[in-house]
C-alpha cells in the first residue's frame, strides 16, 4: 500500500485506508446491507462513459462522456440494486459473481476532521460459472469521505474506466 | 510535419499542395466473394424447411461457418445502422463505427452532407482514425501523410511530385466510400456498391412501426454518446429477442417489474399486446401495462398531440390505441430498440417510472463474441425534467448495469454456449404459432401477444439471405 502524507494526521490515513479496505471485503462478501450503512443519505455514485480522443483533444474532461453514465445513482437507486440482487431472480448474480477488488496507489489529497478525499486505483477481477478466465478490469477512484457520528461514510465517488468499451459482460456489481 | 496520429486537422497543412478540384470522389469497392460450402449450403437448406415448420435449428445461432457468410451475406449487403444525425451536429464531426468488423468513418462534410468512408487509406490500408469521435475539416493518414478532405478526395501528399507526378489516376487515391441513406435523422450503410434495394424499400413495411418511436415530435431527437461493452454471445440471440420476444420479460426481469406499481401490471391488460412481423426480417412487438403510450401520459403529454402532426393518420390511430406501455424491435439485422416505462429513484409508485428510448447495436465480433452499442435518445424538445429522469430510468434499466438488461445477458450467453452441442437441437419457437392473425389497421403479420412470430421473421429473413 503506498500513500502520501500531506502534514496530515497519521490515525486518520490509516483510518481511510483500513475504510477502502474494509468496503472491497463487504463487496467482495456480497454484504450489501453493510455497504448501505457505508454510504452517506446524499451519496453520489458515478462512472462516466470513457471516449478515446485525439491528443489536441485530450483532457480527462473531454474523454469523459457528459450523456453517458455506466453508473449514474444516488442512494435511492443504490438500494433498489441492493434489493433486487438479494431476490433468488436477479439471475445475472445468481448464482453470484466472484469477485476480488484490489485497492492500490492510495493517496490521500485532503483529510481533515469532518472530510477526506482519497484516489485510488482498483484492479477488478470477477470469476463467473465454471469459467477458467476471469474478467479483470481497472479503474481509478476519486472518493470523498466525510466523518459522520465517529465513521467515515462514503459521500462521493467518481470512478474513471480504463476502457473506453467495457470488458465485462454485464456490471452486475458495485466498484 | 505534424506529428502524430493526426486526424483532427483544423486547417489544411501548408507542407501539402492543392493538387484537384473539389470534385467529389464516387468510389465504391467491390464486396468480397462468399461461396457456401456444401456443409453450410446442407444445414441452411434444412434450416428453411425446418423454419418452415415453426422450428429453429440452434446450430443457426453458434456455428462458425454461419457465421463467416452472414459476414458477406448479411451484413455487406444490408442497410446497417451506424449512427444518428445529432451524434455529428456540425461541419467536421466525425465518429468511427462498424459494420461487423469494417471500420467506417461517419463524417459531416464542410457542405454538411454526411457521407460514409472506409476506414483505411487508400494508399496501403492504414486506419486513419484511432479516436472515436471528433471534428476535422481533413483526413490524413498517419503513416505516408495522404491529405483527403471530408468529401474522400485526395488533396495532396508530401513530396507530391516525386511521389506521384501529375499524371496519374487520381481516382487510385481516393477514399473508400460506402452508400449511405438516412431515415428520419437515422444513417444508415450498405457495404454493396450496388445495394439490392434502397433504405426506404429494405426498411418497408417497418417504416410504419419504425415511424412510432423516431417520429413522434418535429424537433427531431438527440443521442448520447454510446456505453459499449463487450458480451460472449451471438449477436442473433438478441436481434431474436428484440425482434419478438416480450414473452420473456415477466420471468427473466421478475426482479425488474417487481419494481413497477402493483396495480399497474395486470395480466388481463398484459394480454392485450401485439407481436408484429413486418416483413424482411424487421420484427416488433407491443406490450400493455397501462394505457398510456409509453407512459408520455404521465410526462409529457403534448407529445401525444405533437404527433398527430408528424405521424400518418393510420401511424397515429395505431400508436394511441394499441402500442400502449412497452414498444421493442429489431431492424434486419442487428439495430434493436426500446421504448418503455422504467423505474427511476427506486420505482415502486406511478411517479417514480419514466418513459425511456434507447437504441442498439448488436455488433457481432465473432461466432460468438458481440459488443453492444447502447445508446439513450429523447425528442429535444422533451420537457427538461423528463430529459433528466428519462436518462436514469433508462441507465438504471437497460444498461450493462441495468435492472432489467443485466438479466438478459445471462439468456443470450448461455443459449449461444448451448449452442456449441454437437446435437442438432431443432428449438420450437413456436409460441402462438397457434392463433390466428389479427387486423389492427397495420402492416405486416400482427399476433396477439404472446408469440415468436416477429422472432421467427428474423431467422426466415436470415436464411434467405444466406441462401441468396
């Protein structure tokens, strides 16, 4: 685990960091009841869709799609997902991915008492029915947590896809 | 030189010098032979009959042969859809798309005339653009620096008189161009240089469907940009899905509809919904929950009265009295679409569900790999909050993550694996195939719901292609 420290308290990164890490164990257990309480009421999940562009037309702004989202939800609709995925019909988890969410290249921009951002990068790896080769894919993460009744609770998080074509037949799980 | 993979050239380069007129390259290729083997021509002969008799053999879908001629025979010889007028709003605008695997550029000329290049330089192959999209006012290839500008006609070359003197054909340095047509802001291109038949005469019939869904308000629509992603199965077992099969929604998105009002799904209403085979393979089906057309009702209802302006009379009658809560189709071959009420922020009452239209593309990779081209459309002159929750019903229903797509995924993909058995398994798609036809003022050959018979139109239309 590599992060830096910018004159900030040193309990509160490993705090952050011990955050990321206990939320790819939940997700990775299909505990999404515990995911729920890790979220904050106003939370904002995004993914934008990733274009490929020109150099000249390069800036990270311009190769994230503004119409079109892979996830564009709030904790509404965070929690129709949750429940439809415990319900035995939800058949693209059923039976359920494997997955393993590998949380690197932690840095922690901004921490103080009430808010934290923190960027990762996360490499994705799924196994699904009796197939040999898993799906893997990466993206970065740009999370702002804020510390709520002795908790950090994820408010924000923007994830930027490697790929611009999704290599994964269906993204039937939280990133 | 500049340097790079250049595509986006605002200006023309001063190293290259003007060497024709603005005249207009009208160069088509030739497509590739596709003889069938006598195995191929053995299995698609049995197919027909079999079809005939309401039956579709599964080696249709998985089999790698059939695969390889539906690349000539089906896709170089039909109107493809690649992209919609709004994706390219201004001179310049260019996006990169497929038809199977042929790289295309979908460029809007500075005359504003959209016209459809190959996506390879003429000189010795070289893709010009590796972006998705972008706006030029020239191509160049990267390798040797050929200079086209955005009607496909060479404007000159580095060294141009050492490298290819005044003399020669200049045709030879053209770009690729492919007959391109356009329906209702819809491009659509046809890979044969001498297309069988033009757009309006493949699309026929369909037409009047088609016309339900991107025709509706004046002000035209917008689409977003596509969510792509990359599935392992055949492209066929969607365009079979899309085509007829409204039957499935209630047990593969148990979970999806479980999100929708209770008293707004009714089994009474349900079975008031139409399946329509619409002849040349276009297949399309309406389904009921309430009686509202795709739920606009609730939104937007002066869309209602906006097309009675841009509808036939026969179009309109038929939309308000029958298409109801859920249009889906499927045009020859591979562009679905979908319009339907669906859930936003949760579902669960009448207010939380939107209407949603999307578009797609089931673009065939290989026998048994296809990438999806998801796109989300609204008329622009939608309300803006309907522009906003229209948008999440539609990311949050039929998506890669969508409550109700994520399920069909695992439907196409196991069929096609089921489809690697070294059996002959003969499926019987053959839901409905008891009942009588109905007359409801529209074309083609109308069922009540349930039933294949938009399904079955695609694979007879597939077949008889194949065979031609």
């Amino acid at each position: 685990m590599i992060y830096s420290s910018k004159n900030m308290d040193g309990n509160h990164i490993n705090d952050l960091i011990d955050v990321l890490l206990y939320e790819a164990e939940i997700l990775d257990n299909h505990q999404y009841d515990k995911w729920i309480d890790m979220l904050t009421e106003d939370i904002e999940y995004k993914m934008p869709v990733r274009i490929t562009r020109e150099k000249e037309d390069k800036e990270t702004d311009l190769e994230l799609s503004k119409s079109q989202y892979h996830f564009i939800d709030n904790k509404e609709s965070i929690l129709m997902r949750v429940n439809r995925y415990k319900n035995e019909y939800a058949w693209s988890e059923n039976p359920p991915s494997r997955t393993k969410h590998f949380i690197t290249n932690v840095r922690i921009e901004k921490v103080n008492e009430t808010e934290s951002i923190v960027k990762s990068y996360v490499l994705f790896y799924r196994s699904r029915r009796d197939n040999a080769y898993p799906e893997i894919f990466a993206y970065e993460r740009l999370d702002k947590f804020r510390y709520e009744n002795n908790k950090w609770k994820l408010a924000k998080r923007n994830i930027i896809p490697e790929n611009s074509v999704l290599p994964l037949m269906n993204l039937s799980n939280f990133l | 030189m500049v340097q790079g993979d250049i595509k986006t050239i605002r200006n023309k380069p001063k190293e290259v010098n003007d060497i024709v007129s603005e005249d207009e390259s009208f160069r088509y290729e030739e497509i590739l032979e596709y003889n069938l083997s006598e195995r191929a021509f053995k299995m698609l002969g049995e197919a027909e009959s079999l079809i005939d008799d309401g039956y579709v053999p599964l080696y249709l879908l998985s089999d790698p042969e059939i695969y390889e001629a539906e690349r000539i025979k089906v896709f170089a010889s039909s109107w493809n859809f690649l992209a919609h007028e709004s994706e390219i709003p201004y001179p310049g605008d260019y996006v990169v798309r497929y038809i199977e695997q042929t790289p295309l550029i979908v460029v809007r000329g500075e005359d504003n005339k959209i016209r459809v290049f190959l996506n390879a330089c003429p000189h010795k192959g070289r893709e010009f653009v590796k972006a998705e999209i972008g706006n030029t006012s020239h191509i160049r290839c990267p390798y040797h620096g050929f200079v086209y500008n955005t009607k496909g006609k060479l404007v000159g070359c580095p060294v141009q008189k050492h490298a290819i003197g005044d003399v020669i054909n200049y045709n030879d340095f053209n770009m690729y161009r492919v007959n391109v047509e356009i329906y209702k802001g819809f491009i659509f291109a046809n890979l044969d240089p001498k297309p069988k038949n033009d757009l309006s005469t493949f699309l026929g019939d369909f037409k009047f469907y088609f016309d339900l869904v991107s025709n509706r308000s004046e002000a035209g629509l917008s689409f977003t940009n596509p969510q792509r992603w990359v599935v392992p199965f055949n492209w066929k077992a969607a365009a079979d899905n899309f085509a007829g099969d409204i039957y499935h929604a209630f047990t593969a998105h148990a979970t999806g509809y479980a999100l929708f009002p209770k008293e707004t799904i009714k089994a009474n209403t349900v079975l008031t919904g139409l399946q329509v085979d619409a002849g040349n393979g276009h297949g399309i089906a309406f389904s009921r929950i309430i009686d509202s057309p795709q739920w606009y009702g609730n939104w937007w209802p002066e869309l209602i009265r906006k097309a009675k302006n841009t509808l036939t009379e026969s179009e309109y009658k038929f939309w308000v009295k029958y298409s109801t809560s859920t249009i889906i189709g499927n045009v020859f071959p591979n562009f679905g679409f979908l319009n339907a009420g669906m859930p936003f922020k949760g579902g669960s009452t009448a207010e939380a569900i939107a209407p949603i239209l999307t578009f797609r593309v089931w673009n065939p990779i290989s026998h048994d790999k296809t990438q999806i081209w998801n796109w989300f459309a609204i008329e622009n002159d939608a309300p803006e909050d309907l522009k906003k929750y229209s948008y999440l019903a539609y990311q949050h229903s039929f998506t890669a993550n969508g409550v109700f797509e994520e399920d069909d995924m695992e439907n196409w993909i196991t069929q096609t694996h089921a489809g690697n058995s070294m059996l002959k398994l003969k499926l019987a798609e053959k839901v409905g195939e008891y009942k009588p036809l109905i007359d409801v003022g529209a074309p083609g050959n109308v069922q009540s719901y349930p039933s294949d018979i938009g399904s079955m139109s695609f694979w007879r239309e597939l077949v008889n292609k194949l065979l031609e």
